[in-house]
C-alpha cells in the first residue's frame, strides 16, 4: 500500500502525482530469526527494541543525501530544511497501524527549523494470536522518491523560495 500526494488535479478527473510519500514495510525481527535457528531465550529488547522505523527512515533519507547530485548537496547543505526522525509511535492493532498517518512536525532545534518525521509502527510478538503475524515489525516508511523530492524541491521552499521571507 502506498499513499500518493497529490498536488494538483489535471483535467476532470486525473489527479497529478509527484511522489509516493511512504510505503507499508514489514519485517521479521531478528528474535523471530533466532528462535527459529534453535537460539531459546532470546531477549526482544536486546535484539530488536521496540521499533525500527525511525532507524530505517534515516537510512532513507541518508541514502537520497548521497544519491542526490554534488549541486543538490551543496545547495541543500546550504539551504535545505533538513529531515530528522523522532521516535516512533507504536499501535497495539494492525487496524490502528493502518489507520494511524506519518506525521510530519516543523519543530526548532539549536535556532534551526527542521522537520521532524515520525512513523507510525506496530511490532507483533512471537505469540501472537495471528499465526502469519507472528514476530514481525511493521512500519511506514518514508519512500526513496519523496526524500530525494525533499531534497530537491519541497526542502528548499521555507528559505529558497520567491515566497519566503526568511
């Protein structure tokens, strides 16, 4: 499942969409793995912790920093409105994990406006009553394309754009 942002309509009907702006990820964690290679007694919060979706989300984005070119960089070194992950919020249901948005919190550090960005994340443990979901992370995800249009573009509008005032 991924959630499209949509920033303008063209024609009636057609929506345009610029990116995909998080994707639904699910991974077996790694007491699961053990457990099933025969290790017993594994402790969740020493090979797991409780979330994983922060940490995965600043892969992310640390991948479309590199990936970005050498004049993106410097201009959003310069410029740019950086992303920083805060903690995740964790859901007790896979409903409520479903129903329950990224959220996306300009907040001031050090005198510095950054947007703040935190998934929403939902960890299963290996008794769980659902079988198939059993010892599982489940997580939204900031997607590839969004953090390199960040960089890019959206990043770039609170202090490099005709209407800022900053």
């Amino acid at each position: 499942m991924a959630q499209l942002r949509v920033l303008s309509k063209v024609g009636p009907s057609w929506p345009q969409i610029v990116s995909i702006t998080k994707h639904f990820f699910t991974i077996l964690y790694s007491q699961a793995i053990l457990t099933a290679r025969g290790y017993t007694d594994v402790d969740f919060d020493e090979s797991d912790g409780p979330s994983r979706c922060a940490q995965i989300n600043r892969y992310v984005y640390d991948w479309a920093l590199d990936t970005a070119s050498v004049r993106a960089q410097e201009r959003f070194k310069k410029l740019g409105q950086r992303l920083i992950m805060g903690e995740d919020t964790l859901q007790s249901s896979g409903y409520s994990w479903i129903k329950s948005p990224m959220v996306y919190t300009s907040v001031v550090i050090d005198g510095v406006e950054v947007l703040q960005v935190n998934s929403t994340g939902l960890s299963t443990p290996l008794d769980f009553w659902e079988k198939n979901s059993r010892g599982m992370h489940y997580c939204k995800i900031l997607s590839p394309a969004f953090a390199m249009e960040w960089i890019y573009v959206d990043g770039l509008r609170l202090r490099d754009s005709l209407s800022s005032s900053r």
